[in-house]
C-alpha cells in the first residue's frame, strides 16, 4: 500500500505520543543477570517498528514509564535505542526526509515515576505524583494546535491518569472537558489500575482498552513473523537499529510485538483504510466495538482482525528494515 499524502502535510499528520514500559538493550526474560535487565523483551521490538516509522507521524513524546520486572523508569534506555537510530538516520532520510533527526526524538523523551507496574486502584495518582512525563502530556495537550493527540500505551496508564487528575483538581469542568477531549488511548492490556479509574470515571473519553486483540500480533508460528523471518530481514545484517531487536517476547519466539497495534492503527489509517477516530473499523491494530453509552472500544473479533494484516505490515517492516542499509 502507498502512504496517503495530503497538500498539507503540517495540519494531516498525526500527533503521538508512545509510552513504554521500557526495557535496556539486551533485555532478557530471565537469567542470571541484574534484575533491571530483566523484562518484557516485546518493548524492545515495538520501539524498533516504531522508528521505522517515525516518519509519518509528529511525534510528540516518547516517554519510559515503569519497566515490567525491575519496575524503574529509566528514560536513558529510551536515549540509548536513539542513538542507534542516529546510527542510520542519515540512509534512513534518503527514502524520507521526513524522518525526524535524533536530536529531535532526544528532546521530546520523558520519564514517568519508578514502582507504578502493576499497581491496584488508584494508588499511582494524586498529590505528589507528577512526573516529567505526566507534566509533558500536559504541556503536549495545551499547544495552540487542534488536532487530536494519540497515545499509545504499551505499559502501565499512570502517567496520562496523573496528568488527567492534575487537571481535573487544577482547573474548571470546561477545561478539563476541553483537555480530555484531545485525548484518543489505545491502552494495550491492564497494567495497573488507572485505566479502570479513567473507564470509570470519564465516560466521554476516548478509550481503547485492547486486552486480548493485541495478541493478533504474536506471529512465531508464522512463516512471514517467526524466528527465522526475523533474523533474515530484520535482525542480522540490518544496521545498528535493528540489531537490538530482540528474538523473543514474553509470549512467543520471532514477532511477539504486542505493543505494536497502539500504533499500526494509526499506520493504516495513514494508508487510508481506516479512520482512526472510528475504532469499530477494521486496522492494522485491530477492530473493537463500543461499550454503550460511552466513547470506550472494547475487544471486538479478537486477534484475527490484526494478523489477517500480516502481510501488509511484515512487508512494510521488512521494506524499512532494508532503508536502513541500501540506497532508494
């Protein structure tokens, strides 16, 4: 598919900002190494799609929130995938000068506030709680600029909850009803308790709240997403970038990037198959229905509506994979 253009490119891209529950390079599930080099390896993978893609999108923020296992926030691991980047920025701009500069992503990446993960409730919000992060998505949400901001959450929901709290108790019902209304989440899984706080207590936000459609993404039994697939055309011989793509997720071998729908969403949209403020549709991140009386979009046909895709993502991943080597 061909990326939809538009005469002004300025006002039709998107807004986004990620959130990571980000691991270091060389992430491991489980060993005899230092518990803080120990997580979820699927964020790592995410993160190198992602940047694939960086093009097509203003990004906004890219923020580290609490790793899975170690459960710290470390925004230099954020820095370090960077510099990698960085690495093959320059071949990466001859197929797309819209690529943004690694200076560029350095200075919008925030950190969130270390023991968040897996926290019950709503003991990760209130008084005290600001983070650089929570306070960037504020600041993000109060530019002079119109459009829509899409949050991909591959962690826990606490730093886009705290911002929402510090507005709920800072300002009146019409500017929090404003701020919330710039607002679209795609919340990958529960990962702790303040995306049911925001189901909860603000109906009229938009919600994606994917807890088994994103598994669509794990692809290890697949010939096109298994282990072999991805050391051919992503992992060996693919620049400094791809190289810290890891083998495995937690839950598969090969793609196991379950993160990634919080974006391919809003890829597809870019291709013109899907609105992106009409998640009933179908997308490269998956199809969901509306929980009535609410702006909330729950599991719908399940992981199907994402892997029926996978030859259109894994051959765009593979193409920019390649970018990162060889000349347009």
């Amino acid at each position: 598919m061909e990326r939809k253009e538009s005469e002004n490119q300025s006002t039709s891209r998107l807004r986004v900002i990620m959130i990571s529950d980000f691991p270091p390079i060389g992430v491991v599930k489980g060993g005899n190494v230092p518990n803080d080099q120990k997580s979820d390896p699927d964020d790592m993978q995410s993160i190198v799609r992602f940047l694939l893609y960086a093009n097509e999108f203003d990004i906004e923020a890219l923020i580290a929130s609490s790793g899975t296992f170690a459960n710290i926030a470390k925004k230099q691991r954020l820095l370090d995938v960077i510099d990698r980047y960085e690495m093959v920025y320059e071949n990466l701009k001859k197929h797309d000068p819209l690529y943004p500069t690694p200076d560029s992503l350095r200075s919008v990446t925030f950190q969130g506030r270390s023991g968040t993960w897996g926290k019950k409730g709503t003991v990760n919000i209130g008084e005290g709680k600001d983070s650089e992060a929570s306070e960037a998505i504020i600041s993000i949400v109060d530019k002079p600029d119109p459009r829509p901001i899409y949050i991909g959450i591959w962690g826990d929901c606490s730093v886009v909850a705290q911002a929402v709290w510090k507005v709920q108790n800072t300002r009146s019902a019409a500017d929090l009803e404003a701020f919330l209304s710039k607002l679209r989440i795609h919340q990958i899984a529960t990962q702790d308790g303040t995306i049911g706080w925001l189901r909860d207590n603000f109906p009229k936000l938009f919600i994606i709240h994917s807890q088994k459609t994103y598994q669509g993404m794990f692809g290890g039994r697949d010939p096109i997403s298994d282990l072999a697939w991805v050391n051919q055309h992503i992992r060996n011989n693919h620049g400094p970038l791809c190289d810290v793509y890891p083998h495995e997720g937690m839950g598969c071998t090969g793609v196991c990037e379950g993160d990634s729908p919080s974006f391919l969403w809003l890829v597809s949209a870019n291709r013109g198959l899907n609105d992106p403020d009409d998640p009933t549709q179908e997308s490269w991140g998956g199809q969901f229905k509306r929980v009535e009386n609410t702006n909330h979009y729950v599991d719908g046909p399940g992981g199907s509506s994402i892997s029926k895709w996978r030859s259109d993502y894994q051959g765009e991943f593979k193409e920019r994979a390649d970018w990162c080597i060889s000349p347009p």
